[in-house]
C-alpha cells in the first residue's frame, strides 16, 4: 500500500488533534509548521513532540501553554530527520547513553538487558556510572518510564511483537517509539 501526504484539510485536522490541549493555537505556528510538513503525518507528529522537548509548548496541569515569543524564533526542523536528530539533541547525556545502549540492543529489548551492560560499563566507563546507581536497576527502570512518558520509548506487552522471555521474572521489555530516533542513536554508537 503506497501512502501519500495528507491534503492540507486533513493535515491541519491532524495537527489541531496534535495539539488539542492547547487551548489557543499560534496562528503562525499552526502556517509554519503545515508550510513544513507538505503533508507528512509523521513530521507532523515528530514536529510537535520537539516542541514540547524544547520547552516551546509545556505542560500546565494537563493544558499545554505556548510560549508565544519562543514560538515565533523556533527553528522548526525542514525534514523528518532533522526533527529525530533535534529530538536526539535534546537528551541528557544519561537519557543518551541508554537509549544508545537500547538502539544496539534492537528495535525492542528487555529491561534487563540495559541493566546488565550498565553494570558491566560502569567498571570502564564514568558516564554509565550516573544511571546505575544500585543492584537492581532502580536508576535504569525510573530513566526507561521517564523516557516513556515523553515518547521516545513504550512499555510493550506480551505479543508476537515482544521477544521471546529471558528467563528473567518479570521481564518488561520496551520498544523505540520511532525508528528515526532509533537509527539515529545507534548510529553515534562506536561499536568498536
């Protein structure tokens, strides 16, 4: 099935759907990012989580607020790729080192899997240091659910999707929202 870009109508639909908690939306921002986009559900959706990592759209309670000046100086990213690379940016060097951990890893990987090779680089590896901080992975569970709740990750459940058990009791396994993203973190990853 061959899929092409939304008519602007649809786009626009989409985009306000996007951004349905914000309670009035920039009208420049709304022509910039559709001008943008040229369609591209994906962009459109990739465009407004950089946003909201970037802190131009926040969170207040369950209403997002529009920081308008910042609105009117953003950036926005030309391409798909650009928006998984600003996406990519903006992660703290911790977020960074596990998510590139987790991107070799595959598509999807167990919990434990990050936990094991945190554990292991800590013994060479300072920057591993800051998220592992006790046996069991406390560090690593609380970045992983952080990282889902701003869609870069989902907690996936027992399927065809999921890998098969590791053995492990328990075993949560998670996967990249989006493989840009993915591709991008793995692609920083020496794997010499």
């Amino acid at each position: 099935v061959e899929l092409g870009n939304l008519p602007e109508a649809d786009a626009e639909a989409l985009l306000r759907g996007l951004l349905a908690k914000v309670p009035v939306l920039p009208g420049e921002l709304l022509t910039r990012a559709l001008e943008l986009s040229r369609g591209n559900p994906l962009y459109l959706e990739m465009l407004v989580s950089v946003l909201r990592e970037d802190g131009t759209i926040r969170d207040d309670e369950g209403t997002w607020v529009v920081d308008g000046p910042r609105a009117a100086r953003a950036e926005l990213p030309m391409s798909v790729e650009e928006a998984a690379r600003a996406r990519v940016a903006v992660l703290t060097p911790e977020e960074r080192c596990l998510l590139e951990t987790a991107a070799v890893v595959g598509t999807t990987f167990p919990r434990s899997a990050l936990v094991c090779v945190s554990r292991s680089e800590a013994e060479v590896d300072d920057r591993a240091r800051v998220w592992t901080t006790d046996t069991h992975g406390q560090a690593v569970r609380e970045r992983l659910e952080e990282l889902v709740s701003r869609d870069y990750l989902q907690r996936l459940t027992s399927g065809p999707a999921v890998a098969p058990p590791t053995g492990v009791a328990d075993e949560v396994y998670y996967g990249f929202c989006r493989d840009l993203e993915r591709e991008c973190l793995a692609a920083a990853v020496d794997v010499e």
